[in-house]
C-alpha cells in the first residue's frame, strides 16, 4: 500500500518526530545562549572584581608616577591574562599598560581608542566602576573603573574584553550539548514515531473499514472499530451503529425485492398455467371422445394411453404452479404436525439420517391443516435430501407471541450465497436445496398465509425459518 504525506499515518508520527527534533535543538541552542552569557557575565565580574583589587595600589603608582609598579601590576604573573588592560592618568594619557607595544606610554587614550566615549567628571569616590558592552570585532565589553584619592579622580582603569578566552570551552559546551540531545533524540524518536503510529492506529482501522463500504455486504463485514470514551472510541460505536443500520437496510431492501420478484413470478406462472390448462383440459377431452365413438385396437390403445399419461403429467406439473391455500374447515392439530414426522421417517433412516423431532405445540391452532401440513412436509422432505451420509435434521416447532414458528436444520454443504437470492423461485439452478417446485410451493403457502420464510447458512448447517400468525384468539 502506497502512503502520501496527506496519509495521516505518516503525518502524526512525522509530526511528532519533528517537533521532537525541533524543541532539542531549540533546547540545545537556548541552552548554548544562556551559557554563553553566563560566561559574559563571569567575565565581567571577575574583570570587576581584579580592578578594585588593583585599584589601591594603582593611585598610589599615579601618584608617585611609578610607571613600572603600574605595569608590573598591570601584567601580573600570567601576563595580564586575555584582558587588556589600560592605566590613564589624570590628563587623559596612558600611564601604563600590560600591551605596551599596542598601546604606548604617554599616548592619549583619545588616539588609541578614537570609539572610547570621554569619561564623565565624578566627585563620589564610592562610585562603581560599570561594564558596558561594545560592537567592536575584537572588543565585545568594556569596563570604566574611576580612581579617587582624596576626594577627586586621579586616573581611570580601564579593562578590554573579549570572547576569545572562553570561546574554546564555549564550543566544548555547546559540542557537549549538541551530543546529549543527540542520545536523547536516538531514544525518543522511535518512541514518538511508534507512540504516533499507536495513536493514528484506530483511525487508520476506521477509514479502511469506511473504505469497505459500498464494495462488501454490510451483514458481513467484520470491522475491528475503536472503542472507549474518546472522541475515536464514539466515531467508533457511531460508525458502528450506523453499519448495523445499513445491514438492515439492505437486508430489508433485498427481502422487498426478493418479495416483488417471487410476486411477478408467481403471477406470470400462474397465468401460465391457465392458459395451459385450457388446452390440455381440450386434448384429454378429446382422446376421451376418441375412446367412446371408435373401436379402438391395442396398438392405438397403446398410443392413447401413452398420450394421456403424457399429458396428465404436464398437468399435474402446471396445476403446481397455481398454489392456493384455501380455507380448511379443520384446524391444525398436534396429530397433524406428528404425521409429518411420520410420513419423513422412511427417507430419513433410508438416507442414513438422524431426523430430531422437537414439537411444542399441544393444542389444536386456528391455522388450515392442510396447507401447513404439505409446508412442514416439503421443508422436511427436501432437508433429508439435502442432508449428507450420517448427518442429522433437527425439526422444531413453538408458538410465540401469537405464532406459529417452525425451524428446519440440516446438516450438510452449505448454500451458496448467490443461491440463497433465487432460492424461492420455480425450477431454480440446481443445488442441495434447489430442486423443482418444492420450495415455490412452501414460499406461496407461506405468503397465503400472511407469514414469511427464509433461509440462512451458517458454516456446514442450513436452516429454514418460517413464522405464521395466528389469529388474535388463537393459543397453543
């Protein structure tokens, strides 16, 4: 099956996979940026924190204009470290500084730092020296520390800042970093790509079960539908609602018509067998005639008999066709069921089959015994048919609700379904169940009566139903 981006079971898992990727790295270089100002900020504060501890000392060397005590304090034992530091005097000059060769003595801070704002006049010797920060390539901050002695400035401390100090371990940092988000995704993308897949998992069930539809028989469709109380588990119980409602509707859709078919069948036929009763009623009237007026010899005998016995049978097959259950004086009785099980016991043990006989009813019912009799007969006879070697037709037979149901069950290869829409219908195709008029014969007394039948396989069993109502005062 071939998915596009538009697939929801691509899209999820992608969805969550990038938003994964998306917030680590986010992470990361958030991460990456506070540290970076961290260090920033460490800097500035240890850079604060080395001026006022050089400050005492400094006043007193611009004071007794000892350049070499400046400098030397100014290099310090590592040279100063990455900082560059300055010592300007009270005239604006540099006095000292641990890059003399970039920065010279005596040279006016205003040429060696043209961008350097002037330095504001201060009169409070308890004012704090500030950093600031700088667009410079080589210079990111500055730090302006003010010297007093005696009330009144004497010279400034001025200290260069740059990144490059802590740019190696920034990059260790970040590298470090960059490394554990890395672990953390290996473990967390196939968790939210399976986690994405579990969750897209119903509805990928629910559209190809949609999908079905229209291409598969509702009645069969097996579905396996979400459940539970979220917005997927009540799509699910709605879709579900909604497919019984479509089997029903085709099922009943089918039986209406099934039902208009066997009626326009059944009118044909009979007007069929009219129109071919006429004509044979005249031919055996007239080998009668022919009898009577004419000395007959045997051969001709042979000939007549031969022709009416011919055309008895295509009588007697006609005359099928034209099923009317008419009302019978005497009602249905008990006896009357048990002669049917009676009259079925010498197939069923010729055929080898076991016939379990089940019959509820113990009164006499308000329905004509006649036609009920030859429905219960033709069902029975023809399940015995149909029933293989060894196996078994169970019968039985309740009132319900003003009912009288019947149920015939037998064993054996299943109909067909394609079968089972023609089933009621003269001269059908062949099959186990399908032969000759038998089941047109129940189907009219059945719909005579006001009741329904019908047929159902399930695995290797095939079973009639027939429910015929009874009159309102009727019981059993």
């Amino acid at each position: 099956m071939t998915l596009s981006l538009s697939s929801y079971r691509l899209r999820l898992p992608l969805s969550l996979s990038i938003a994964a990727v998306v917030t680590a790295f986010s992470m990361a270089v958030a991460l990456g940026l506070q540290t970076l100002s961290n260090l920033r900020d460490d800097q500035g504060r240890n850079a604060m924190t080395l001026g006022y501890a050089m400050a005492g000392v400094q006043i007193q060397a611009l004071r007794n204009d000892d350049v070499w005590l400046a400098y030397s304090l100014l290099r310090g034992p590592d040279g100063g470290g990455d900082a560059v530091w300055i010592l300007v005097d009270q005239g604006g000059r540099i006095f000292a500084s641990n890059r003399p060769r970039r920065f010279r003595l005596d040279q006016p801070i205003e040429n060696a730092l043209p961008w350097l704002p002037p330095a504001q006049p201060q009169v409070i010797d308890e004012t704090p020296g500030r950093v600031s920060a700088v667009d410079r390539e080589d210079i990111r901050r500055l730090l302006r520390l003010p010297l007093y002695s005696d009330g009144s400035q004497v010279g400034e401390l001025i200290a260069l800042l740059s990144d490059a100090p802590y740019l190696p371990r920034f990059r260790e940092i970040l590298l470090g970093g960059v490394l554990v988000t890395c672990a953390i995704l290996a473990v967390l993308l196939p968790i939210g790509w399976l986690w994405g897949r579990r969750m897209v998992g119903p509805l990928v069930q629910l559209a190809d079960c949609m999908g079905r539809v229209g291409r598969e028989d509702a009645r069969r469709m097996q579905c396996p539908l979400p459940d539970g109380d979220s917005e997927i588990g009540r799509l699910g119980r709605q879709f579900a609602a909604m497919l019984a409602a479509l089997a029903e509707k085709e099922s009943l859709e089918r039986q209406m018509i099934q039902a208009e078919r066997l009626a326009a069948v059944g009118r044909v036929a009979a007007g069929v067998a009219h129109e071919v009763n006429n004509p044979l009623g005249g031919m055996l009237m007239a080998i009668d005639t022919y009898r009577l007026s004419h000395a007959v010899d045997a051969q001709t005998e042979r000939l007549l008999d031969l022709l009416e016995r011919a055309l008895r049978q295509i009588q007697a097959s006609v005359s099928a066709l034209l099923v009317e259950a008419r009302a019978d004086l005497r009602t249905l009785t008990r006896e009357d069921l048990e002669d049917v099980k009676t009259l079925a016991q010498p197939n069923s043990v010729k055929a080898r089959i076991a016939l379990i006989w089940e019959n509820a009813c113990h009164t006499a019912i308000e329905l004509p015994a006649a036609p009920v009799r030859q429905l219960l007969l033709n069902l029975v006879l023809n399940a015995v048919q149909a029933a293989q070697g060894g196996g078994h037709v169970a019968v039985r037979i309740t009132t319900q609700d003003n009912q009288l149901m019947m149920r015939i069950e037998n064993s054996g290869r299943a109909i067909p379904p394609e079968q089972l829409l023609h089933l009621f219908e003269p001269y059908p195709a062949s099959g186990p169940h399908t032969r000759g008029l038998g089941l047109w014969v129940c189907y009219q007394i059945v719909s005579q009566l006001g009741g329904s039948i019908r047929a159902e396989t399930q695995g290797e069993l095939t079973r009639f139903l027939v429910v015929l109502p009874l009159p309102p005062e009727s019981s059993a």
